[in-house]
C-alpha cells in the first residue's frame, strides 16, 4: 500500500478505485466537468507511476518526458490518438484501452443521432418550448424518411457492423467503405462494399466510423460535401479531425447537404459560440457515444485492469496494438 503513485484524471465509479488503491496512493483530480489542466497533470506525473487517463487529456512528449518513474497509461477509451505512442514505447512505458466494450452502445448513439437529425427531433423539441406551435401544418418540420433509405457507413468495424445491423431492422440498403473488403459481413448482413465516391454520391444516411489519425485527418471536408445529395444526413461518431468543420458548417448553410448529427468536435469542449451550433439542421451532443451507465462502468473496470497489470510488470489484458 503506497508503494507507487497513480494519477486519476476524472471521477470514476468507486469500485475501479478501489481495485487501484490496493497498489497504489491515488492521486485523483476532484472535478466531474473539467478537465484537469496540463500543467497540473505535468506536475503530478513527475513522481508517478502509473496514469489513469481519458481521450480529453494529452499526454504528448513533453508531458511524458517529465515523467520518469512512469510505468503504465491506461485509458478509459478505445482511441489513443492523444497519447504520443511512439515515444512512450520508446521509454518502454505500456498503455492500455478499452476495446469492444463500446461497439454496441456507440452503435446505438450513431442510430439515435441518425434518427434525430434525420426527422429533426431536437428542432422539434425546441418548437414547442419556444411557444412557436401555433397549429398543424402538412409541410411543418417535415424530415427524411429513414425505412427504406441507403445508409452509406464509412469504417465497417465492430461499431459499423452494429450500425448495419440496426438500420436491417429499418429495411435500409446499407452500402460501407473500409480500407479492407469484408465478404463475411457483406454474406452474413446482406451489405455491399463501395468505393467512398459512390458511397458519398448515392447514401440517404452517411456514418463516419473511421479510426482518427494524420492519414484520415479531414478525409471528409469540400470535395466530399458537394459529393453528396442535397438531402444527405451525415453523422459522425468517429474523431472530429476526421471532419474539415469549416467546410461542414458550408456545406449545411449552403444546402449542399440537408443535415448533421455530432457526437465529436475538432476541438473539445466545443464552444456554445461555434458557428456550427448556430444550424438549426445540426444535432449535437457532448461526444457522449459510450455513455450508458453499464458500459462506462465496464470501461472504467477494464481501464483499472490495465493499470493494475502494468504496475505489477504484467502483460495488460487490454494493451494497445497499434
């Protein structure tokens, strides 16, 4: 008890603390809704050994450089794009996710941002509070129809294969793009592979579910907006990178593109002042994708095995691979 430091970053549900404070003196940032500040992270990593962490925190190499001791990060996501991996393997430091846990409460996000963007639920929900319903009218928030309708999923992983299967119970034609063809999905869903032209061209519904990096950093943005119907309903649940906003926020104000529903923002916390914010055909919601209370509780159990693990010199059960 004591024998090594560990950095908690956020709140998280006791019983992962509990399992951490066997092996460790905890360090643990008090706020629910603000993120700890970096240099306030900087300063107490110097003499830790362990780092509990989250997609809201940046741990670059300047923040691991002055952290000597440190053994292991573990962090409560599936993305790592904010840990500089390279550097830390360098300094033989491990660092542990949080895969699969997600796949299906993501995936239920994704189809609830489809739904409510697509039939304009949050502008609805703001016509009444606002005291504008006055009678009933045939055209008045008139939406898109999603039974039927192509949906187009950009990234067929485990959350694109839960979106598929949602939207076969809504009877949609579900196309995807993936960097690799996947035949057993397309013979057990009954989906169809598409380059991203076509995707773009001919979806009702567009699902981004790729991985954030450099080399997908804006792959949605002009070009591929003015691809799309003037109709089209483009969600995103992957990273906000992924998405050139300056060029979304056009694209809707223009009508290149009917609506938007986000989860993930270039920059988060996204500012209520954002211009995207302003459309009235923009649904957003505070990057909350993972956010039932069984699976973060899942999370934040997987997150303290891998803390655990490193800070006994064991292989994490969840170690990144990447």
């Amino acid at each position: 008890m004591g024998e090594y430091k560990i950095v908690v970053t956020r709140k998280i549900p006791d019983e992962s603390l509990d399992m951490m404070k066997k092996y460790g003196e905890l360090y643990i940032w008090p706020e629910e809704e603000i993120a700890m500040p970096y240099e306030r992270l900087k300063e107490e990593i110097r003499n830790a050994h362990a780092l509990y962490t989250n997609v809201g925190d940046k741990i670059d190499r300047e923040l691991l450089e002055s952290a000597p001791h440190l053994k292991v990060i573990s962090t409560m996501a599936v993305g790592f794009d904010n840990i500089d991996m390279e550097y830390a393997r360098e300094q033989g430091v491990a660092v542990g996710h949080t895969p699969s846990v997600l796949n299906e409460t993501t995936a239920d996000l994704a189809f609830t941002l489809l739904m409510a963007a697509g039939r304009r639920i949050v502008e609805g929900a703001g016509y009444i509070k606002e005291e504008k319903w006055k009678s009933w009218g045939p055209m008045l928030l008139t939406g898109q129809d999603i039974y039927g309708a192509r949906l187009g999923i950009i990234g067929m992983g485990r959350i694109g294969e839960g979106v598929a299967r949602r939207a076969l119970g809504f009877n949609m034609d579900v196309v995807y793009y993936n960097r690799n063809q996947k035949p057993h999905i397309e013979e057990e869903m009954g989906v169809t592979y598409c380059e991203l032209t076509e995707l773009l061209q001919t979806s009702d519904f567009i699902v981004l579910l790729a991985p954030g990096s450099e080399e997908t950093r804006h792959m949605i943005g002009t070009e591929q907006f003015q691809l799309m119907k003037e109709s089209a309903v483009f969600i995103n649940v992957s990273r906000g990178t992924n998405v050139d906003e300056q060029a979304l926020y056009k694209a809707l104000k223009e009508g290149e593109i009917w609506a938007a529903g986000l989860d993930v923002f270039e920059e988060e916390p996204i500012s209520a002042s954002h211009p995207l914010l302003s459309l009235p055909n923009v649904t957003a919601v505070p990057h909350i994708g993972s956010a039932s209370i069984a699976t973060r509780k899942k999370m934040a159990m997987m997150a303290a095995e891998n803390l655990v693990a490193g800070i006994k010199g064991e292989k994490l059960p969840f170690e990144v691979q990447a």
